[in-house]
C-alpha cells in the first residue's frame, strides 16, 4: 500500500484519522499578486485542460512560485519528493510537493505542507491521500525532534484548492473551498501557513 491508495475511509481505519470541517483561516488577508502571475495563469489556464501534469506545470507550480516569492523565497517546494515513514502502514510513496520552511535544497527539513493534485478533477479523491501524507509528515517532523510543527495539506485540481490541518487525530477541511478567481485569497492561505510554520517553537 502507498499514499495514492488510501481513502478517506482507509485513513479512519488503518491511521485512526477521522476529518470534519472548520473555519481555518478565517483572519487571512487577501495576498498581493505578484505581476507577473496574472498573465502566465491567463496562458497556462488554456494549457491546462490537456493533462493532469499540464495543470501542475502551468497552473499548480506558478501559484506555488508565487507564494514563495511573497515569503522572501523562504518557502521551500519539493516536487516528486519521496516520503517513505512507514511501510507497513502505507506511508510511503512519492509526494506530488511537499512544502518546507529553509532553502529547496536536499535532504528534505521539516515538512509543513503536502500539496495532492487531484486526480481525474476530484478533489474528495485526493483528500484521503493527502491525509496520509500529512500522519506522514507529521511523524517525519517528530523524528527529527519538531514535535509542535504544524502540518497542513492541500488537494487541489488547480482551478480548486481544499486546504487542510492535522491536529491530534483530526484532519480540519478548511471550509470554504478556494478557487483560481481569488489567487490572492490562495496566496494569502500559503503566506499563513508559511508564518504559522515560522512561529511555531
């Protein structure tokens, strides 16, 4: 078993996870939007409808570039990055990003945030894989002695962002959904997950 094969259901059962939604960032101010993203979003939206990798590539990465240019490039973005914690309990597996705070350099430090592209434009399909990936990162952090470091996630289809938070055995479904019409208020997310990550001891 790997990341991709956990349901929701599955999380419940094998990890003790269970989800309910919650108002997670209810102060979090719109972000500025950096110049040049507007216009890429604008091209790359058209290129998107081709594959599940065009909406990585062309929608997914530029909003990640972005957060990480509004963070002082601080914001570390993995792609591909294996997480393998657990076999025997199926956390394993590669991530589709795994964002850190500290420079993009190997080996991976203190995960704060995996991001899960939704596959087949289903972003309730992703959830229970990205809730793996969170106990994962969660218990990669406490190994490395970050026990109080919070761990988010998010699922997204590019056009549609499902943030999430681990908190003991819970995983919060920020409510409400973000969408590719308010890039500022998915910035604004980013930034506050980067600054929450920033001040935790």
């Amino acid at each position: 078993m790997s990341y991709s094969e956990y349901t929701l259901e599955a999380v419940e059962q094998q990890l003790g996870v269970t989800s309910q939604e919650a108002d997670l960032f209810p102060g979090a101010p719109t972000a500025p939007i950096p110049d040049w993203l507007p216009g890429w979003l604008a091209r790359g939206t058209r290129l998107a409808l081709i594959s599940e990798k065009s909406r990585s590539e062309f929608i997914v990465v530029p909003i990640l570039l972005a957060a990480r240019e509004l963070t002082g490039d601080r914001l570390a973005i993995f792609s591909g990055q294996r997480l393998d914690v657990d076999p025997e309990k199926g956390l394993t597996g590669e991530c589709d990003f795994i964002l850190a705070v500290g420079p993009a350099l190997p080996p991976l430090r203190a995960p704060v945030m995996t991001v899960v592209e939704a596959k087949k434009n289903d972003v309730e399909a992703g959830l229970g894989q990205c809730i793996a990936q969170m106990v994962a990162a969660r218990r990669f952090n406490e190994a490395a002695g970050r026990k109080t470091a919070p761990i988010y996630g998010c699922v997204t289809t590019g056009e549609t962002w499902q943030f999430l938070r681990l908190e003991s055995q819970v995983a919060l479904l920020n409510r409400p959904r973000y969408y590719l019409d308010n890039v500022g208020g998915i910035l604004g997310v980013l930034c506050a997950i980067f600054d929450d990550a920033v001040s935790a001891p």
